[in-house]
C-alpha cells in the first residue's frame, strides 16, 4: 500500500475523551446522567449493536435504556420514550422486527431527540442547515475527514450511494462544509468515469468490493462505508483495499476506518440533546 490510511481509532479516541469530560459536566448540572433510548427487536445484529452502544456509554458515564419489543409495539414504545423526561435521545435498532411499520416508527420519534436522524424532519433541517442532528455513520465519516484535515472547500467531492442512513446525509455534510458534489447511485451511467473525476471519493453503495482502481483519481481520498462480513473471518468493504490504495493518496481502512467513530458521535449527539433540552425545562 501507498495510500495512507487514515484509522479511525485515533479520532473516535479524541472524541470519546471529550464525550466523557461533557458526561460528567451534564451530571453535576442536571442531576442525572445524559439517557439514549434504544428500541428494537430480538435481531442478533441490532442486539449486539445495543451492546456496543451500552459498553462504550458506560464506560463515559452516559446511560441507556434499551426497550426489546416486537414489531407491532414499535412506535408505541419509541412515543413513550419520546415523552419520557429522562430520556434524551432515541435509536431505532434495525433491521426492525417483521410487522414493524418503519414509517411510523420514524415519525414517534420526537425530532428533538432523534439523534441518529433517523426522523425524515432531521433530514429536512439537515437539507436547509438548521439545526439537526444528521445520522451517526454519515457525520462519522465527516468527522474522521476534519480529524486529518482534509481539505473540504472547494474540494471536488463524489459521493457513491443515496441511501439516507449514509449516502445522502454526508453529500449534504459536505455541501455544507462547501465541497462541489456529485451523488452516484445503480442507474448513473459511466460511474467509475465520474468517480474518477473525484478528489473526495465516498463509498457506501453496499455491495463488496464494487470499487477497484479503475473508480479512482491519482491522489484522491477514499471513503470506504462497507461492511461485509467474510466467510473465513475479518471484514471487507466496498472498496478494493489494496489495489485502490495503490493510487490513491489517502483511503480508509475496513475494519477501522469510518465505523469506530460512529458510537462516538451519537453519544456527542446525545449529550446535545441532552444539553437542549435541559435549557427548555428550565
């Protein structure tokens, strides 16, 4: 490899130190820990998410509360905990249970403690730059971006993927922080030509391993949001790791890039949640 690698640990770690500082400050002030609301199903997926999310809170002195329930009590327990003055974000786990109706379940969350902007209002206040919390993969990915300073004013940025968990909220991100972008998807005609033109290239379309040398710019930074468990072990992305580090100028690695940071920063959204709503009960 050529490439450097731009690691996720060593921003989630920055980000984790100052989590805990602000956990702490909030305690004193209100006179209880900041509380994420985590509600799903009995998927081994979501379940062991859940878990991460509960060590990595505790260790900072965040609490969590997590509701197991099946699909049809979904947004019943999400509005209950939306209403619950002690509670200051929300998560719907996925994938949902079956009989979940995810729409409604998005809309029971209260858009003041929709931390992982999961409610379609986050997107809309993230389109027109008001205040919003934006989800938690795709602010990860711009966090790790300005840990390396890497430039983003002006920077030609093509973002691989539309999906509102990822695609969409980051080229929104990187719009805001004045990147020229370009949103690629299935139907783009001649993608790995316009990937090429990037010199920001941003990967979460979801299918292992799509993008090889040939998608990338001399130079260029890749973004890498896949995730693909492999059968023999280990974890590949959507990236050809190795080949593409070879032309590239900085890439991220898979495991270790984007997905450390994400933990992280629904706890800083919590804790800003938290934060807010605290003024307004005061």
């Amino acid at each position: 490899m050529t490439a450097r690698l731009l690691e996720g640990r060593p921003v989630a770690d920055a980000m984790w130190q100052s989590v805990a500082e602000q956990a702490s400050a909030f305690a004193v002030q209100a006179g209880r820990p900041a509380c994420l609301g985590l509600v799903g199903g009995a998927d081994e997926a979501a379940a062991a998410y859940a878990r991460q999310i509960e060590r990595q809170f505790g260790r900072r002195g965040l609490r969590v509360l997590h509701r197991l329930v099946d699909g049809p009590e979904i947004a019943g327990a999400v509005a209950t905990l939306s209403i619950d003055d002690t509670v200051d974000g929300i998560v719907l786990l996925t994938p949902l249970p079956a009989g979940t109706d995810p729409v409604a379940a998005a809309l029971a969350i209260s858009p003041d403690k929709d931390v992982d902007g999961q409610h379609p209002m986050s997107l809309g206040r993230l389109a027109q730059r008001h205040g919003y919390f934006a989800p938690a993969t795709a602010l990860g990915g711009l966090r790790l971006l300005q840990y390396y300073e890497i430039p983003l004013e002006g920077t030609r940025a093509v973002v691989l993927g539309r999906s509102p968990v990822v695609g969409l909220p980051l080229a929104l991100l990187l719009l805001d922080s004045n990147a020229t972008v370009t949103v690629c998807h299935s139907r783009t005609p001649h993608l790995a030509e316009v990937a090429r033109q990037a010199d920001l290239l941003c990967v979460a379309v979801g299918r292992q391993g799509l993008v090889g040398p040939e998608f990338v710019k001399p130079g260029a930074v890749v973004l890498d949001f896949g995730t693909h468990p492999l059968p023999e072990g280990g974890m590949a992305g959507d990236v050809q790791t190795a080949s593409v580090a070879e032309a590239a100028g900085a890439i991220t690695p898979v495991p270790g890039g984007t997905g450390p940071t994400t933990v992280a920063v629904l706890a800083q959204q919590t804790l800003r949640a938290a934060e807010q709503l605290e003024r307004t009960r005061h």
